[in-house]
C-alpha cells in the first residue's frame, strides 16, 4: 500500500507526560504529528529521520508500544517504546513530530534519534481510533 503524510490531531499539548494529556485540547498547526495513542493495533507509520528510514507497526497505541526495524539500531527489528517527541526542554509523551527528535526506550537502553523529517501512516483508515 501507499504511505500518505497526515496530521493526526495536528498540534501539540504543550506539557504533560502522560499518553493523551492535551488530546482535548488540541488546535490546527503548520507542523505534522502523529498521537500514537490514537492508532490502533496494526497501524504501520514510516519516519523518516535525518539519517535512518524507521518503519513502525502499532502493537498498543495507548502504551505506545510499536515493533521497528531500520537503521544500523534495528535491523531485525525490535518491540519499543515510544517515549515521545524530544527537545532540549520536554519530551512529548506519545507524540512524533517533524522538526523534534524521537525518543525510545529499548531492551539496551534509551535511543534518541536524529530530527524527524516526515512522519506517514498506511492509507488504511481503520488504523485510526474513532470516538
């Protein structure tokens, strides 16, 4: 199938630590994100980085547990966590967002990727939550 840019929800909550903490209040914005704990089991996102393509399939969107495989980190792949989007300040829980790093936690270890560059899901609809 063929990847397609989206914006899940598209701002961000500007604190918080827990999955979901601002999904309420969230507003339109020029940056694209994705709010993993919104996708269900299965959903499939590509992130391209800096330096690595990582592919992604969605285990449990709300524990943000995804498997992965790209990069010389995951070359067969691995089951993580996402921690979330990385600044200099905060890390947002759950979220990947183009222009900040991503953060993972690993079975070695945390892993912080270079600058995200674009973040696609499947074209697949069902892959999304619906209220």
């Amino acid at each position: 199938m063929r990847s397609k840019e989206h914006t899940i929800l598209g701002a961000l909550p500007t604190t918080g630590s827990r999955p979901g903490d601002g999904l309420d209040r969230v507003e339109a914005a020029p940056t694209r994100s994705v709010a993993l704990p919104l996708l269900s089991a299965g959903t499939m996102i590509t992130l391209h980085t800096r330096n690595t393509c990582y592919h992604m399939q969605v285990i449990d969107g709300a524990a943000r547990r995804v498997l992965i495989t790209g990069g010389s980190l995951f070359p067969e792949g691995a089951e993580v966590e996402v921690v979330g989007a990385a600044d200099e300040e905060n890390v947002r829980a759950g979220w990947m967002v183009e222009g900040l790093q991503l953060e993972l936690s690993t079975a070695h270890g945390p892993v912080l990727t270079s600058m995200v560059m674009s973040v696609c899901l499947d074209d697949d609809p069902t892959g999304l939550q619906h209220a």
